[in-house]
C-alpha cells in the first residue's frame, strides 16, 4: 500500500471520534485518551486492541500536522464532490474514485497539491515529482520512573512500523521529545520527517523530581532534629548516602547530597521529624518532665501574634 493510498477508504476523524472542525487541541486530546486505552501494555495480547492502536496513531499522523490535514481534507472534499468518479472497481477497472487500480495515490496528491507529477494510470507516469519531505508524526510512550531518570533504549509501534528510539537521561512527565529521522519518509529521495514523542512517566513509591535532582523524605527523632545527628538516606541506585542534620533543625529542612542523584545530578534530602503514636510509660515521664521545662520558655506561637 502506497503511504496515503488509506486516504481513499479510511475516516480519519471518525477513528478519533472527533468532527471535521475540531481543534488542534480537539485532536490531540482525542489521541491521548484513546492511545491511554489502547496502548499494547495495558493490553497485552489484545490483537483487536493492537489494530485499533495502529489505526488510532495512524489517524493522529495524519490529522496532527496542518499541511497534511489540509491535504487530506481537500482530497476529502473533491472525492465528496465527484472529481475521482466515474468507472467500476475491479482489475484492470477503475478504483473507488475512478482510477485504475495502479494509481499511485502520491503521484496523486503531488498533482493535486503542488507537487508537479500527475497521477499514474496503466503504468504510465506524468512528470516526475521533485524530493518531498516526509510527514512529521506523533506517538505516546509511557515510562518507569527509572527509565525516565536514567534513558533508555526501546522500540516503538508508530502506525504499522516498529521504531528504535533512544530517549536521553532526565526526560520529564509531559515532555514531547522529537527524534530526528524517525517519522514518515520522503518521496522521491525526499529527507524523512520527525517523530513527535510525547512522554509519561510514572510515579515512584519513594522518590520525586525537582527539575533534574532526586528528591527524598527521611524521618527523623526530636532529639536528633534538636540536637543534631548523622542520619543515611536512600539513593534511587547504589548504597545510602550518609548526611548531617545539623542541631536545631526543623521539619521541611532540605539537605543536599551532591551527585547523589541520578545521571551525576543531586539528591535533595527533606527531613521530616517523626512523632510516636505509643510510647512507653518511661518515655512518657520523660516527655512531662520537659513539658514542665518549656514552660519556662515563651511559648513558640508568641511569634505568630
């Protein structure tokens, strides 16, 4: 099948469930959420799942770039208009818009659109069309969170196409990373368009992102935040990182673990300064008697009045 020969036979809107007017915005929303439903991870096996995937990418390509659009919604509007009638389909007939069926659907469209070659018919060709750039694409890809932190090398369905890709360190949730080469090819010696990748990166149990740098929560004692202590904290990859709390420190106070984080980046250690719900009867005691001391002090909401 020729690269836009499903142009003839396919809806692109309707395989989005959107109109013809709708948005840019429209679509790309349309895209996301059946691409979340129909992505081949959630739905491992799922062959009607897979094909319904493909056809979803293939109509986003199509419908995401505003050139092609217009091009595919002008050919929409001439075949509505009976400018490719006439003729039955069949060997050696004319095809559903009354060409032969060995048209070549890009000779076509360069006739329609500028491209400067008519269509072929019977094997016989119009004037050669210059090199064309090959469309830009789009396409989704969900990721670990270490996947994301760290890069990775995959494989990606686009359409009916299987793409290698490289995605480098440190790619952020909602990020759209664009792969030089990898999109829809040229015609005619034309350089092959760009893959769109839009990225989602799933949470982890213990650590966060603060732009590059690693973040983590540590919960510590009162008389270590009081007086001061050595205290380890995990590290997304590797043995803990040891680190000082110095005395007096309160909770929500940031400690920097340089290089501790991920691809040479830092770890920001947020401690958090943990209370007991049992105790025992000593530790109770303990605790009136300081009641009793900080009495004698003023009380810390003073400063809040």
């Amino acid at each position: 099948m020729n690269a836009h020969q499903d142009w003839l036979e396919t809806d692109f809107y309707a395989v989005l469930g959107v109109a013809e007017t709708a948005s840019d915005d429209e679509v790309k929303k349309a895209y996301k959420k059946l691409a979340r439903e129909l992505h081949p991870d959630r739905n491992p096996g799922n062959k009607a799942a897979e094909e319904r995937f493909k056809a979803v990418s293939r109509a986003k390509d199509v419908l995401s770039t505003a050139k092609t659009r217009k091009e595919y919604d002008e050919f929409r509007r001439l075949s509505r208009n009976g400018a490719f009638q006439g003729g039955q389909g069949g060997p050696g007939g004319a095809g559903p818009f009354g060409f032969s069926g060995d048209v070549n659907l890009n000779d076509l469209l360069g006739s329609l659109f500028g491209g400067g070659g008519g269509p072929t018919r019977g094997g016989r060709r119009g004037p050669a069309m210059g090199p064309r750039h090959g469309a830009d694409v789009q396409a989704h890809l969900s990721l670990d969170f270490v996947d994301a932190v760290n890069g990775l090398e995959t494989t990606i369905t686009v359409g009916a196409r299987q793409v290698k890709a490289r995605l480098p360190a440190g790619v952020m949730d909602g990020q759209t990373i664009r792969l030089r080469g990898k999109g829809e090819p040229g015609v005619n010696g034309g350089t092959p368009g760009d893959l769109l990748l839009g990225l989602s990166v799933a949470a982890h149990p213990q650590f966060g992102r603060h732009g590059h740098d690693l973040t983590v929560t540590v919960p510590i004692t009162y008389s270590e935040a009081v007086l001061g202590a050595e205290i380890e904290a995990p590290t997304l990859a590797g043995p803990p990182v040891r680190l000082k709390v110095p005395s007096g420190s309160r909770p929500g106070r940031v400690l920097r673990a340089k290089g501790k984080g991920a691809a040479g980046h830092d770890l920001l250690v947020t401690i958090e300064v943990a209370v007991p719900q049992h105790i025992s009867a000593e530790e109770r005691a303990l605790v009136e008697q300081l009641a009793v001391l900080e009495q004698q002090r003023a009380s810390p909401r003073e400063s809040d009045r």
